[in-house]
DNA sequence: CGTTCGATGCACT
DNA sequence: GTGCATCGAACGT
C-alpha cells in the first residue's frame, strides 16, 4: 500500500530509517518503475548547514515548508535531478533525499532511460548501477523537475510499502555522515543497507563500522568522528 | 587500487 | 559571479 500522509509526518530521522526497504515506483505512458530504497540522507532544519533551508525560505526550497509527503526536487551541478520525501509539519522544512534504489520493476526500461544521451546500448548497464546514487536513481526513474512538488501520497510518483524488510538477514542498519558535502559532515544522518550491492559511495562508505549502527544515540548523540576501515 | 577534474544550468547574493 | 546534497572518465601509484 502507498505509504499515507501520516507516515512523512514524523522526525525525519525516524522517517528516514522507515523508509529503507520501501518501494519507490514511478509510472509513466512507457510503464512502471520501482525499486527499493537502500540508502538516503536526512536533511533537517534550518540549523542544518547542509540543508536547503539552511538559507531562510526562498524560491527554490519553498516545498521543504509545505506539508510532508511532497517531492522537493532539484537540479543539482546542472545535470542531474535530486529527489526528496518532505517530512515534519508545515512551516518545519526538513526531508530525505533519496539516494539508491535497489530496481524491482521496470529494469528495461531503466536501462534505456540510462543510455539516453549516452552513446551507449541500454544493455551495458549493470542492474545493479541503474539506481546507485541520486543523480542516477531519478534518471533510471524518469524523475525531473517537473516532479518537484508532487503529491507522494496521490500521484504517479508514490512510495509503497512492500512488506518487505531491509537488511533480509536482521543485520541492523548503517548510519554515517552524509556524502557529497562541505558543512554539516558531523552529523550521522546517511542510513544505508550496510554491503548492498546498490549502495552508492563506494566499498569506504559501504560498511557498518561500529560508529555507523543506528542506536538511537542518534536522537541524543553527537558523535565526533567515524572510523574508516584501513 | 587511489585521486583529480570537467561537464553543465541555475538559484542565490 | 559563485557554488553546488553528482558522475564517470582519466589519470597516478
């Protein structure tokens, strides 16, 4: 069932771990698309030096204060398309980038998503890169910026729940600092399936180091650096 | 393995 | 004009 309203109303690092194991799906004329979620990044508030809010509302990241269950997406270096589940009340801007998929359904048609503006066939793409990172996940979906704003609770981009539990062999899930950025790196807000093939980062950002289990030291914790295996 | 670097568009100051 | 919540090709070790 698609995931309701109620469910993106919540602490967006709760919101985040929820969400791992869920299926995001996107339908379209050309069919539908799905994978499930094996790694996001939370961005909360305007405290947050690397959320979008971080600046004070603005034109572009007016979706981060409406109501949850929206895409907020975005342009991000000029080619690729980022996208978001809004969490927390109006007026509380914070969300959850999603940043790989595990494909499910749809995986040819991802694969010709993928090779457009490429010179490449569709068949060179392994299942397993089609959504490994933001930046190709919404590409292999199909997602733009004609998404952003859009109802997750009601329109043809919507996450499910599949009834299906993440990681499948009751490891607990990773948490580490969020990637790809300059300011706000002390704050453990990535949660990834820790050795998923779909991960994207890496083999370094792929790992459930001690420091990157979840407890829920991360609603009191402050942690000050994380290791790196050698 | 590892790191560097260019592509590319636009919101924001 | 500056700086990106990225990606992959091209290098160096």
């Amino acid at each position: 069932m698609t995931l309701p309203r109620d469910f993106y109303d919540r602490p967006t690092l709760d919101v985040a771990r929820d969400l791992i194991g869920k299926l995001l799906v996107h339908e379209t004329p050309s069919g539908r698309a799905s994978g499930l979620i094996v790694e996001v990044e939370a961005y909360i508030g305007e405290s947050d030096p690397a959320c979008h809010a971080a600046p004070g509302r603005t034109r572009r990241n007016a979706p981060l204060y409406g109501p949850p269950g929206i895409a907020y997406v975005y342009l991000n270096y000029g080619m690729h398309y980022l996208v978001n589940a809004v969490t927390e009340a109006v007026d509380a801007p914070a969300a959850v980038l999603i940043r790989a998929l595990e494909p499910r359904e749809g995986i040819g048609l991802m694969r010709r998503r993928r090779a457009r503006g490429t010179g490449k066939p569709a068949k060179e793409w392994q299942e397993h890169g089609l959504c490994r990172g933001p930046g190709n996940l919404t590409k292999s979906l199909g997602i733009s910026l004609d998404h952003n704003g859009l109802n997750l609770t009601g329109s043809r981009l919507f996450i499910e729940d599949a009834g299906i539990t993440l990681p499948a062999d009751g490891t607990p899930l990773a948490w580490g600092p969020r990637i790809g950025i300059s300011v706000g790196t002390e704050s453990p807000w990535r949660c990834f399936v820790p050795g998923h093939p779909c991960v994207s980062g890496g083999a370094r950002s792929n790992y459930a180091w001690p420091e990157r289990r979840d407890p829920d030291e991360r609603t009191t914790g402050t942690r000050s650096s994380v290791a790196r295996p050698s």
